[in-house]
C-alpha cells in the first residue's frame, strides 16, 4: 500500500502481541476480568493503529468508517452455537467500510499468535451503465 509519507502509522508493541499469547494460554473468564486493565491498554494500541490507518486509508479511498476504534473487532467470541467453547478471541482484527453505494468493499486487517499481519482488500468495480 503507497501511503502518504507525511502519514506515520503508530508501532504497535510486542506487549500487544504478548497479551494474545497470554489470552490464548488463559482463555477463561475469571483470568480475563483479572488482567481487563492490561486488555484496555494493549487494546489502546491497536486503536491508535486503526485510526492512523484510517488517516492513511483516507488519503486515497474515502471511508465510511468513523474511527480506529469503531472499526475494530470485539474480543468477546459468540459461543451460542459453537462447539468451541473459549470466551475470548486470540487476534485483534478490524475493518474499514468504503463511503457510499458506489464505493462498495473494504480493508480488513488481523493479528493473531500465528499470523503477523493479515490485509484483505475487496473492491468492487461499479457497473457500466
């Protein structure tokens, strides 16, 4: 991706990536609620990742998504009708939707334990009319 190089995307630490190793270890309720206060922080992290990414997406695509932190990915996991039962997901993951009908697709990104970084891009052409 050609950014603006006026435009800096913050570093996410590896204390960040270390929270997910810690939550793929102790993927229980009672951990989590103890270590909530090290979620909110390494949290903040990616939200400044997002909405630099925002800024930079921005630069050459127009996106409907509002902030960093609405694009992201809650860490809660949906278990209702799952077998696997693990309350808290391993990876922080976000998506950005591009402005208008005309403009449909998006970026997706993801971090997870096993995948350094994952970026998915899907752009639909408009019809010819």
């Amino acid at each position: 991706m050609q950014v603006n190089s006026k435009i800096k995307l913050p570093i996410v630490p590896a204390s960040s990536m270390d929270f997910l190793k810690k939550i793929g270890d102790n993927n229980n309720r009672e951990w989590f609620n103890a270590h909530k206060d090290e979620f909110l922080k390494e949290q903040q992290h990616i939200v400044d990742f997002a909405d630099g990414l925002l800024l930079a997406l921005n630069v050459h695509d127009v996106i409907e998504t509002p902030s960093g932190k609405k694009s992201l990915h809650r860490i809660y996991r949906d278990t209702r009708f799952s077998k696997f039962k693990t309350p808290y997901k391993t990876n922080w993951s976000a998506n950005f939707t591009r402005a208008t009908k005309f403009r449909r697709g998006g970026y997706f990104f993801t971090w997870s334990r096993e995948i350094v970084i994952s970026v998915e891009v899907s752009r639909h052409p408009m019809p010819v009319t």
